[in-house]
C-alpha cells in the first residue's frame, strides 16, 4: 500500500502554528490511509499503557519495589538473569549498585569541592544559565562544570565502559540489514553536576522528557523511527528499536541534546533517601507511542502539540497525559557509589524537598553509543575539552576555561580518546 507523504523539516519552521497545522493533518490522512482511525490506532497503544500503568499501581499497592535493582558485580561477570534482563527492558530503569566503590564516589565528591572552591567558582557564579534548571531554586544546585578530573575519570573508566555496553545491548542496534550503533563503543558526553546540601529547599523539576520537541514529529529521520505508530502497523511498534534514531537531529534549542542516548544517567555521589527529592519516572517504555499519538486526537487544537514547542523540554501533563503520571515511581535508597539510569523515552522528573536530609550530590553520565550523530558532536566535545567550554548543548558559561587544574588531554586513557574519536575508527554501518 502506498500511503502519502509526510511534511518534513530539518530546522525548526518559521510559522510553528502552520507547521503544526500541516504535520497533524499529514499524519491523520497517512494513518487513515492504511484503513484505521487515528482513534482505533491510539486506543491500541493506550490499552498496552493502560495494563502497565494499572499492573504498577498493583504492585505499589502490595509494597513492591517498582525499580529494577542489579549489583554491578552481576553486571561484571555476565550473571544478570533472563528473567532481570527482561524486567529491565520492562520497566525501561534500572539501579546499579556498588557501580563505584563508595570510597570512590565519596572522594570524587570531596574533589569536586575543591575543585570548585580552588578556582573560585562560587565568588564568580553568575547564576543558573537556563531557564530549566533555574527553577530547582537553590544556589547553586546545578554546577555548570564539565572537567573536573572526578567527572572524566568517571566517564573513561572501565566500570562506565562496562555498564553503558551492558545498557546498550538492552537495544536493537542492527535491523533492516542496517547496524545503526556500536553498543560496545560510547561517546564521551560531558554533562554537569547536582550538588544539594543538607537543609535545601528545592523545587525540583517538572514531568518531562528529553528525546526531543517537534522534531520527533517533523524531522524525516523521527517520522522513520515511530514508523509504525503512523502507518498502521502499531503492533510492531518497539522503544529498543533504533532505526533511524542515530541519525535524526534535534531542532536547535537551549534544552536540545544533540546525541542519540539508549539512557540518561546519574551517578550517586552522596547517600541518597528515596523521599529526598529523588529521581522517579514513569518506567513504561511503550508509553512515547501515547506521547507521539495524544496530540491527533480530536480534542486537542490544531495548532498544539499537548504543549511541546521548541526551545523547551517535552512536557508531561496531568491535562494530556494523566493516565501515564499515575504510574510515576521514585527511585530507592542509594548510596554514593550506585548508578541511575533511565531509557531515554520515559516521562521523569524531580521531586521537591524541604529541609532535604543529608546531601543529594550525583554526577550526570549517559549511555550514547557511537553512531554517526554521536560521532559527529564528538568534534564539538573535542574542542570544548581542550579549551575548557562549555559544550555546545550547554548555555555558553566557560567557567573552566582558566582554571589550571582542569582534567588534561595528557590524562585520556584509551576509553576517553575513543570516546572523543580521537585516534579511532569512524562509524562503519
């Protein structure tokens, strides 16, 4: 069958109302095309949601950890079980503990202040640099630095390497005849730092998500990937596949990210509570299929996208997507040393706290696969390592431009200069 074509741009539209106008009208006819409803179509993948959602309250209800939880010696060995390996592409999260030796964390954690206070960071602050994070209300709670010798040492380790190869085999890397990443190989993407003292206020952060804005619905390469959402093959709809995700570009933005990553990430510096202003997801990795499909059914305007737009992270809502929120589930305790991850599809946010007991101190590290998209902002990370920027997807701060003791392109091992593409193969598909 033969089903019409779909608008697409490569840089966000001037007119966004037109724009999106024309999308969800070209999605409506290609679906229809294929002999369903958009309704039938939506009612398909709500149904799935609907028994993960209703199977999480359950288990809730009865007391049960909602989060997956492996020891990263299981990891380290290959032992992880078929029935773990299954909850995990179930419930798209995982908790890795003993990641790092809590000694370890701990110390990189105690480097990071000195770090920062040797290079007077906190008497040049110059507040937070995006909206986003601006909102989590304490000063500072998100550290725009990226090079400090504890995050790169962290991100070129061994125990890193490991696990990120272990979450990228969660995925299909190679289909249709065609390998779209190497799951043994990551990029080094530089993020920033939380740091939360004992006593904070925070705010917290909204129910997002972070794969991208419209471009999921008007790049060429997205409208591939959620193939089968608007061609009439719902079924076969899959979140571990990653056809063409590697090579779609995100519409430029402040909270754009311009990697493809199988997870997002954290590692726990400081010993964490799960009612401290955690982390909590809603761990239904199907659930983007609701996410992609809400905004053509009928009550909502024609011109809105249940509230995405460009230059903003993709929101969640109790007004679009409230069946989805009733399954939002926050991490357990962890202790300095312990990972957390999270497919890069699902709704999270931050949960806010008063008088916060302890400190909340995580470094961000992901799972991003070399692939071409990675391979191709691996020049940018290249260039902001050696000159200590501020990577590009960041707001322009460069802090660490001047300050001496900023890790050295000397200290690479063989993991960081292949995860900065210096000196290795380029990605062969």
């Amino acid at each position: 069958m033969q089903l019409p074509p779909l608008p697409h741009w490569e840089t966000a539209p001037d007119d966004l109302p037109a724009a999106i106008r024309e999308t969800k009208a070209a999605l409506r006819a290609r679906i229809e095309a294929s002999g369903r409803t958009v309704e039938e179509v939506f009612a398909v993948v709500e149904a799935r949601v609907a028994a993960a959602v209703e199977e999480i309250e359950t288990a809730k209800a009865r007391g049960e950890e909602i989060w997956p939880v492996l020891d990263y010696a299981d990891i380290e060995a290959g032992r992880v079980s078929e029935k773990d390996l299954a909850r995990l592409r179930k419930r798209g999260c995982l908790v890795v503990r003993g990641h790092f030796p809590r000694e370890q964390a701990l110390a990189w954690d105690k480097g990071i202040v000195d770090y920062v206070e040797g290079n007077r960071f906190f008497e040049n602050y110059r507040g937070p640099g995006d909206d986003f994070f601006g909102t989590v209300g304490s000063r500072p709670e998100i550290y725009p630095i990226y090079w400090s010798p504890a995050q790169m040492e962290a991100r070129q380790s061994d125990r890193m390497a490991r696990v990120q190869a272990f979450l990228n085999a969660q995925w299909k890397s190679e289909s249709g005849g065609v390998r779209w990443f190497d799951p043994g190989r990551d990029s080094l993407y530089p993020d920033r730092i939380r740091r939360r003292p004992p006593g904070a206020d925070s705010g917290g952060l909204g129910t997002h998500l972070d794969p991208g804005t419209l471009d999921l619905w008007m790049t060429e390469a997205y409208q591939r990937a959620f193939r089968h959402l608007f061609d009439g093959t719902v079924e076969s709809y899959d979140p571990w596949d990653a056809a063409h995700r590697t090579a779609g570009p995100q519409f430029e933005g402040s909270t754009m990210c311009s990697v493809f990553r199988t997870f997002q990430g954290w590692t726990a510096l400081s010993d964490m509570d799960h009612d401290q202003g955690v982390l909590h997801t809603v761990p239904i990795p199907e659930a983007m299929g609701c996410l992609m499909l809400r905004p053509l059914l009928s009550d909502v305007p024609e011109d809105d996208m249940c509230g995405v737009t460009v230059n903003q992270v993709f929101p969640a809502s109790e007004k679009w997507h409230s069946l989805l929120l009733r399954a939002s589930s926050g991490i357990p305790d962890v202790r300095a040393g312990d990972s957390v991850w999270w497919h890069c599809d699902l709704i999270h946010s931050v949960a806010p706290v008063k008088n916060q007991r302890g400190w909340g101190n995580v470094m961000y590290i992901p799972a991003a696969p070399w692939c071409p998209r990675n391979e191709a902002y691996a020049g940018a990370v290249r260039e902001a390592f050696e000159s200590g920027s501020s990577p590009s997807d960041f707001p322009p701060e460069h802090y660490e431009r001047s300050w001496p003791d900023r890790f050295a392109p000397a200290q690479l091992n063989a993991i960081g200069r292949r995860g900065l593409g210096i000196g290795g193969q380029r990605f062969s598909p």
